[in-house]
C-alpha cells in the first residue's frame, strides 16, 4: 500500500501486531456495497467509465459470492478486509480495480462498514428481543392469575401474580429496542466521502452514495466522521444494560428453582447436572447469562478506555473497537436465543407459588390501608400494624390469627376481611397495578404492541 514512501517490507512481527483481518473479514457485505456505491458515484464524478464501473461492480459481486461460499483467501500481510477485497479485486480485473481508491481512505471506508455492519445487527437484536419478549408474554397468560410473593431487600413484601412479573421484563425488553431503535437513528449517517480526515479535491456525490447505502443523510464535518466512534460505544452500552436485565431475570429464575424457594423448574432441556452429585440440576442457562453481562460490561470499558485520550482524527487505537462490538452482538444474540427458548419451556409449581404468598404478613400493608380508610392517619396506622406484626412474632401466632381489638380497639371485626389474597389482588386496580384484570388487560395489550414490532 505504501511501497512508494518506504523501502523496507514491514516486519513479519509487525504484521501480525497490526492485523486486523483475523476479525474484521466479517464486514465483508457492507464493505462491498460501500465500493459499488462509491463507484458509482466516480463514475458521475468523471473518475470511472461505465464500462469500468460495471468491471468492478462485476467483480465485487464475484468476490462476495466466493467470500459466502468459503473460497476467498484472506491475506493477514494485507493487514484488513478493505486492502483484502481492493487488492483482489485489482488482480482479477486490472487498472480498473486501481482507480476505485480515489477520493476515499481506508477511515471512511472503516466508518462506514462498521456504521453498516450495526445498522444490520441493531435490526436484528430487535427481533431477537421481540422474541424473548413474545416467550415471557406467553408464560404471562399461562400464570396470569398465580400468585407469588413481590419482593423488596429480598424479604416477602405484597403478593403479585407470576403473570406481573414476567411482564415486567417484557417492559424492560421494551425500553431496550427503543434505546437500540435510537441508536440505529443516530449511527444511519453517511460518513464516506471524509476522506482520511478532510475529505478530498475530487468532489464525489456524497447524498448520492449515501442514499445508495440506505442512510438518513451525510455528516457534517470530515475530522469528526474520521474520529467518531460514539455510535460503537452508544451500541455497547444498549446491549450492556440488556444485558444487565437479563441477569436480573437469571438471578431470579436461579432463587425460583432452588429448593429453598421451589417456585420455578426448567427443562432439562436447559440444565445441566453434576459430575459428582447425582441429584443436582443447575440453572446453567441463567448463571451463564448472568456471567456474560460482565463481559458485555467490560466490552463496553474497553471501547470507552481506548478514545478517552485520543487526538483527532484517526489512531490506530480506533482499531480496537471491532473486537469488543462483534463480541458484544454475538454474545447478546446468543444470550437472547437461549433465554427464549429456555423461558418458553420452564414451568411454575404453583402449590408452592401459593403457598408462599398465603404468608399473611404479606397484607401487613392492607391492614394498614384498612385503618386509613377508617380516617386513621396513615404513620398512625403504620405504627398499629407494626405493633400486631411484632406480636405475631414474638408469640408465633400468624398475623391473620391475632386478636387484633385487644392491641388497640381501632381495629374492628371486619379487619380480618383483609386477609384475603383474592380480595388484596382484586383491590389493586389502579394502572400498573398487579390485579388479576389489569394483568388480563396488559397482556391483551402487549400481544398487540409485540404483533406489529
């Protein structure tokens, strides 16, 4: 590439120290697009014949179809897939293949293949949570009326049903394609044409190209479209936090199948056991994904600790963004497939769910609500169930079962119709509320959300 500055052959050590093709073979599809659109955009410009044009256009077409069939050979002295593909294609076709580098750098060139490359992808983790999202709608309607404990610190709070709970992840899943959907906004802008950093005296129709690429429009400014790297990290951190909240769904799903709890089991399909004890039956899936998000995580620091302290434009630096963003895609997108389909699978015990959640210090907040409607003063009232509360404790009575009148004679005989898991769901109407109709409601209302995503 640059025999005519140096007369040395770069050392064999430096070669492999600089590569990048090892990895970046991947954006093979977007960097031939890249070439056909600025090719013809030189063709406009007066720099390509049509009959040239159609000799590259041929010819790249020609190396991705050998590319897909594995018949390419990727050349690590050619350091990247850009020179990889340009240097073959020159070999193949002659002096036309030669003329395709005019008026553009290997750093617009890579701005835009990985700009293309997550394009691609964003749209496809969008799918992928949809389909997570579809396989805890569905175990929604199945358990949309079983009731389990609501938790806070980790201790038993107020009683929900399973089917609120798993439509919570769906909200969060949501939040998530709609950071990914921004994203994608915000990386679809054309940076070819920038040059190596101040574009070039051979003026291409930068519009045109960028709309031959599907992109919204043109940066602004050649230096920033060179050094801009934000789209990567913005992309990093949407899949770091998808992923944070399917370790929370994995941390519950592990205390949901322990023994301790019972309230949970996952196919077999999607445990493994011990090589030791016969019995066991590990949450594997769950603990995996929970280990994972800490290697989304650390891809993300990665990224950010490389451009912290970087001048503008380009530093070979930037080349290290690759690894961590095609990590971080395969990685979510494998988490995602597998979390699918082990939700779609797992089943509740509902006995135990029941059970659990018939802990009558469960409506120690009813109780309350029951003397404010009294015209108790709520931290009054507060102060009057956490008496009844310590009594049950210390005298091992359940609270349901206490002489409420004797502790204070606000409470009336009809306090203990609060003690009804029916009757406390049944009163949560309020929007967002975990009654068993709002559930219905929600579900009604995801499965249209989630039908036309």
């Amino acid at each position: 590439m640059w025999k005519g500055r140096f007369s040395q052959d770069t050392s064999s050590l430096v070669q492999q120290f600089g590569e990048s093709i090892s990895y970046d073979w991947r954006l093979y599809p977007h960097d031939i697009a890249g070439s056909i659109a600025h090719a013809r955009a030189q063709v406009k410009a007066g720099i390509l014949t049509e009959e040239e044009f159609s000799q590259i256009r041929d010819g790249l077409l020609a190396i991705l179809e050998d590319i897909k069939a594995g018949n390419f050979e990727f050349k690590t002295s050619l350091e990247d897939i850009h020179m990889n593909i340009e240097s073959e294609l020159t070999r193949r076709i002659g002096p036309a293949g030669a003329k395709l580098h005019t008026a553009r750098s290997r750093n617009d060139q890579v701005a835009t293949d990985t700009r293309l490359y997550s394009r691609t992808e964003i749209d496809g983790l969008i799918r992928a949570v949809t389909d997570l999202q579809n396989a805890l709608l569905g175990q929604a309607e199945r358990y949309a009326e079983s009731v389990i404990p609501g938790y806070t610190h980790l201790q038993r709070g107020q009683p929900v049903t399973a089917g609120h709970h798993f439509l919570a992840y769906v909200e969060m899943l949501e939040r998530d394609k709609s950071r990914l959907a921004d994203c994608r906004k915000r990386l679809n802008i054309s940076p070819l044409g920038s040059g190596a950093l101040a574009g070039s005296t051979i003026n291409l129709d930068r519009v045109q190209i960028a709309e031959e690429l599907g992109f919204d429009g043109i940066t602004k400014n050649s230096m920033d479209a060179i050094a801009d790297r934000d789209y990567i990290a913005e992309l990093l951190f949407v899949i770091s936090l998808c992923g944070a909240h399917l370790s929370r769904l994995s941390e519950d799903l592990i205390l949901w199948c322990s023994s301790e709890f019972g309230f949970a089991a996952l196919s077999d399909a999607h445990t493994t056991g011990s090589s030791l004890m016969p019995q066991k039956k590990n949450p594997d899936v769950c603990e995996l994904t929970r280990g994972k998000t800490g290697r989304l995580v650390g891809n993300l620091m990665n990224l950010l600790v490389a451009i912290k302290g970087l001048p503008l434009t380009y530093n070979r630096d930037l080349q290290e963004d690759k690894p961590p963003l095609f990590d971080s895609v395969d990685t979510l997108n494998l988490i995602l497939a597998v979390n699918t389909e082990m939700i779609a699978a797992m089943e509740l015990r509902e006995k135990n769910c029941r059970a659990a959640a018939s802990d009558p210090m469960l409506l120690a907040t009813d109780l309350a609500d029951y003397l404010v409607k009294k015209g108790i003063p709520f931290r009054h009232a507060h102060e009057l169930v956490g008496k009844a509360v310590a009594e049950a404790v210390a005298t091992g009575t359940p609270l349901d079962q206490l002489d409420l009148a004797a502790i204070d004679p606000a409470y009336g005989p009809e306090a203990k119709d609060v003690f009804s898991l029916e009757r406390a769901l049944a009163s949560r109407t309020n929007p967002g509320a975990p009654s068993i109709q709002n559930v219905r409601a929600e579900i009604s209302r995801w499965k249209g959300v989630l039908s036309g995503s």
